[in-house]
C-alpha cells in the first residue's frame, strides 16, 4: 500500500487505542474514520492506491498449515434448483 494514502487520522486513532488509554467514544471515532478511509480507498483506482513492484527473486513459502484436502464448497454450485 502507498503510504501517502493511509489517513494521519487513523494512525493516531490506531495508536491512543493501542496505548490503552481510550474512551468508548475514542472507538466509535476510530471505526468512523476507517469506513470514510474504506470507502476512499475503493472509490479510487488501485494504482491511485498501491505500489505494484515485479520482484523475479520472490519465491512463495510452503504452506505452514496441513492440507486438508480438496476443496468441497463448490462442488454442487451448478445444482438445478427445484
């Protein structure tokens, strides 16, 4: 993600509640300003929003989870409805 485009707001929303000391309203501030973010962030164009770099080197990790084998969730999708 482009840095410039994370609101100050957020951070220091992020971090007094982090810190601990926070009012309930504190959370209430927090959520508002992340969904005004979310909806900046989607009403833009991604390359507006991040940094896309090509790295030829990048070799993807094993998974670190077993496998549970294939999955099962869409198998019936195209089922005729009665």
């Amino acid at each position: 993600m482009n840095p410039s485009v994370y609101p100050v707001e957020v951070k220091t929303q992020m971090k007094k509640i982090e810190s601990g000391k926070y009012e309930p309203q504190d959370i209430d501030l927090f959520q508002e300003l992340q969904w005004a973010y979310a909806r900046r962030l989607v009403s833009k164009p991604l390359k507006d929003s991040f940094i896309i770099e090509e790295v030829r080197e990048f070799k993807w990790p094993d998974p670190i989870c077993r496998d549970l084998g294939s999955r099962k969730d869409n198998d019936y999708k195209n089922a005729p409805i009665k």
